[in-house]
C-alpha cells in the first residue's frame, strides 16, 4: 500500500514537471526603465517590461528564465531558438521583421526639454525646421542622425539623462533632445528639476513603438496570444497603469504645447 501511494505521488510530481513550461527571454541591460541592470547585480534584469513578463507568466507551470544579453546577442540566440522571447523590439528594423511580434507594450515619443524660466511660453517650434534656430544637448553616444533636422552641432557632453538635464538647467543649451516617457521617468524618480524644465514633442516626427517578440513556432504563438491577453486585462484592471506608476512612466497631467505628428 504505502508502495503504492508512494508511486502516486512521485507520478504526480513528475507530471507536474513535466509540464512545467519553461520560457527563455532575452533582454539588453541599458534600457532604463523599461529593461535594465544595476552595478550590483548585473546579471539581473530589472524594468517595466521584465515585471510586465512576470505579471502575465505567473502561473506555477510557469517558468521564466531572463537572460540579460547585449542586443545582437538576443537576435542570434532567437534565430538559433536558445531563446522564446526578446523584449523591446521595434517593427522599425528590417532585421525584425520576419519575427512574431505582441500588442504593442508601449511607445516613446520624442521630445524637446526646455526651462520654462528661459522660455515662459515655451520656443517657438512649428516645424522641424524650426528646431536649428536652438542651441541642443544629448546623451553621448545616442544616434541623433536619425532625426530631420540638423544634428552636427548637438552637444554630446552628457553621460547620461540625469546630466543632460543639469546641462539644460546651467544653460549650456536652450533645449535637450530626449523621449519624453524615458526623461520624464528620471526626472520624477531621481527628483529632476524643480519645476522648471518642461518639453513640447517633435513636430512631424512619429512615435516609436516597442513590443515583445519571438519566433513562428507553436510555442511562440500561445505564448503571444497569452501575453495579447493579460495586457489587454492589464489595461482594464489598472494593473498596469500601478505598474506604469511604480517606474514613472504615467501619463503628463499636462503636456506644454502638444504638436501635430
């Protein structure tokens, strides 16, 4: 008898192991907040995105495993299938595109950060053209040929945001170049500021939109339509705007001279 109750359980066990589903997900460490790692802990993904993945695989047949990789990295581990998922990627770049893509999880819409001591009403943009009458700062190392407009005397001083930002307040330049949802993050969890920096969004210059994406295989497909799912229960609950709140990336309560895209 004990023989076979002791059997029962390990057929238990060993099923429930069995189904047990294992999905590998790959992630860069620079993309604060929405995938990042800390100094301390650098093998360790942390974000919006990574606590968005748990939230919707939290199922205890679910078994997340995140791997923090540099980009190409991620790329070459999902074609070789070593990996399920990537996190934040872009419909933008050909290289994606042959890949499964989400609902989108979230957008970036670029932006330029201003003082509003400098400029009480805000500077005067109505088109892109506008923008070369400023003087601008950025981030070292951010591509900023990507945008329309003249880019060759952008001051690239600034290691990071949190840099940038004093640059702008020591009026080293009259408007800093940046996503508003990323920058504004920074400025309410670190306390940027004071009050006085503010932004207007590009004129004409559209909104980059990020999703998690993976491979055309079956599992693939039920772990998308699963994650489809849960955002759009996210959404309904509120669950995600808590968990919008918890980086920073709440809405503006009040966006200063919103331009047409």
């Amino acid at each position: 008898m004990r023989y076979i109750f002791g059997l029962a359980i390990f057929f238990v066990l060993f099923t429930s192991a069995a189904e047990a589903v294992k999905i590998r997900v790959g992630g860069t460490g620079y993309w604060s907040p929405y995938c990042y790692t800390s100094p301390e802990d650098p093998l360790t993904l942390k974000g919006f995105t990574v606590d968005f993945l748990k939230e919707v695989f939290s199922q205890p047949d679910d078994e997340l495993q995140f791997l923090a990789l540099p980009w190409k990295r991620c790329l070459v581990m999902l074609e070789n299938n070593e990996l399920d998922l990537v996190l934040d990627g872009s419909k933008d770049s050909p290289r994606l595109k042959k890949f499964l893509f989400s609902q989108e999880i979230y957008h970036l819409d670029n932006a330029l950060f201003y003082l509003k001591s400098r400029f009480p009403d805000g500077p005067q943009i109505k088109s892109v053209e506008d923008i070369d009458k400023f003087s601008l700062g950025g981030v070292f190392g951010f591509n900023y040929k990507v945008y329309p407009f003249d880019v060759s005397m952008v001051q690239q001083g600034a290691k990071d945001i949190e840099t940038m930002l004093k640059m702008l307040e020591r009026r080293r330049f009259e408007l800093a170049i940046g996503f508003e949802q990323i920058v504004c993050s920074r400025m309410r969890l670190k306390g940027i500021g004071g009050g006085d920096i503010s932004y207007i969004l590009m004129p004409n210059v559209k909104s980059l939109r990020f999703y998690i994406f993976g491979n055309h295989t079956l599992k693939t497909d039920k772990l998308i339509e699963r994650i489809n799912s849960a955002l759009q229960e996210m959404k309904a609950d509120g669950r995600l705007a808590k968990l919008k709140r918890k980086y920073g990336l709440q809405s503006s309560k009040k966006k200063i001279l919103l331009l047409k895209r």
